[in-house]
C-alpha cells in the first residue's frame, strides 16, 4: 500500500477538528485507501484526480496558497474535444477564487448558498476575464465553448452544502460574465461584484436559455435581464 503521510497531512487540513478516539485521522486513511483499491486502476482512476481547487495559506501549518489541478480534470477535458480552453478556464476560474480570499470582507452566507455562491462568482469574473480585449482576448468561438466547460462542471446535488451550482446556471454565469465584457471592457472589480450580486438574487429562476423564467416572474425580474442583457448573450450560445 502506498505511502499515506500525504494523505494523513491533507485529512488533517480539511477534516481536523472532526475526528475522535472512535474514528481517528488514520482510520480514515486506511477506509480511503480500502476504497481506491477496489477501484479499476486503483490509483490510476481519473474520477480520483478530476477536481481543481483553490487553497488559502496555512502559515502555522507551513502551507502555501495554491492551485490545484487534477490530471483526471485533463483526462475528461480531452475526451470531448476541449482540451485547449479547458485548462485555460480551470486556471483562471481557481486564481479568481484567490482574489475573492484575498477580498474576502467576512460576509457570510447560508451554507447551502455558499458554495454556490462563490463559484458562480468565480465563473462569472473567470469568463469577463477570458473575454477582455486586455485578459484572455478569446474569441467568440472560444468563449462558447468556455460555456459548456463550465457547464459540464455543474451539478445538482442540491441539499449538499457543497453544492456549487447546476451545469445551466453554471453556464449561464460564464455567459453573463462574458457579455459584461462584451458591453464595458473596463468595469472596476467591485462594479463586476455588485453586478454580480444583483444578478445572483434572481439565478434560480433562469432558465436553459440564460432567460428568466416568463411564469410567475415579476416585471422587475424582466427589466433586470434586459439591464443585464441576457438577451444579448445568445449570441454565444453553445
């Protein structure tokens, strides 16, 4: 069995505080490497690697701030055809996540909105970035199919606190980043939050088409799409 001190070190980090006499750091390690064992590949299974993150420094533990791609992210990113913008999407997605660390000004959310929350956020800047004339200077084709990278990253598992959004909304963020470029190339990071905000009250009444929802929806949830241009973002439709 393969070394696990790294394991061990990381399990600390995340779940520390967690553990007790009955279930100890190491019992953990050891039902995690049980697991990977019974895998086809064991170790080589890229769903084990096909993750990225963002880590904050830990100077009492010695940990420096990062980013982190798993090769098994590279593996899926391939096997449909965008193996090109997928890295360049996961960099800038994970480094916007080290400006909202270094911006962060203690406002807390509920749990099930946290998550959610910051990774929209992140796909949102992440996809105005690509698309500046003076950033990622993408072209259109390009942005589409940033689209459905961050689509393809989505998920619906709703009652996790971990949830960080479903593949549409996802989508629908790089969309609404991408068309803020298209409108002002210039926008100052916190006009690029506040915008954000607003356009987050209303994200789970969007639909597939990045469009709110007509039934129920107020007038001001359709003058906001109209402020924001969601109409406008058709054209980078995936």
């Amino acid at each position: 069995m393969p070394d696990r001190s790294n394991l061990i070190q990381t399990l600390e980090v995340m779940f520390g505080s967690q553990y007790t006499d009955e279930y100890t750091v190491y019992d953990h390690a050891t039902d995690i490497q049980d697991l990977i064992e019974g895998l086809p590949g064991k170790y080589e299974y890229p769903l084990l690697t096909f993750n990225a993150f963002a880590t904050k420094a830990k100077e009492e533990m010695g940990i420096e701030s990062s980013i982190i791609i798993g090769e098994g992210y590279f593996t899926f990113q391939e096997s449909i055809g965008l193996s090109s913008e997928g890295p360049e999407y996961a960099m800038t997605h994970e480094y916007t996540h080290h400006i909202q660390f270094a911006l962060d000004n203690g406002e807390k959310y509920e749990p099930s909105q946290h998550a959610k929350r910051e990774e929209l956020a992140a796909d949102t800047l992440a996809a105005y970035f690509l698309a500046y004339d003076d950033g990622g200077r993408m072209s259109a084709i390009k942005i589409s199919n940033i689209h459905a990278i961050s689509y393809s990253v989505g998920d619906c598992s709703f009652n996790d606190d971990g949830h960080h959004g479903t593949p549409s909304q996802r989508g629908c963020a790089t969309k609404f980043g991408a068309s803020l470029s298209e409108q002002d190339d210039d926008l100052e990071l916190i006009d690029l939050q506040n915008r954000f905000n607003r356009w987050y009250e209303n994200v789970d009444d969007l639909n597939d088409l990045c469009q709110y929802s007509i039934s129920g929806a107020s007038t001001s949830l359709l003058d906001r799409s109209l402020i924001f241009g969601m109409a406008f973002v058709g054209m980078f439709a995936f």
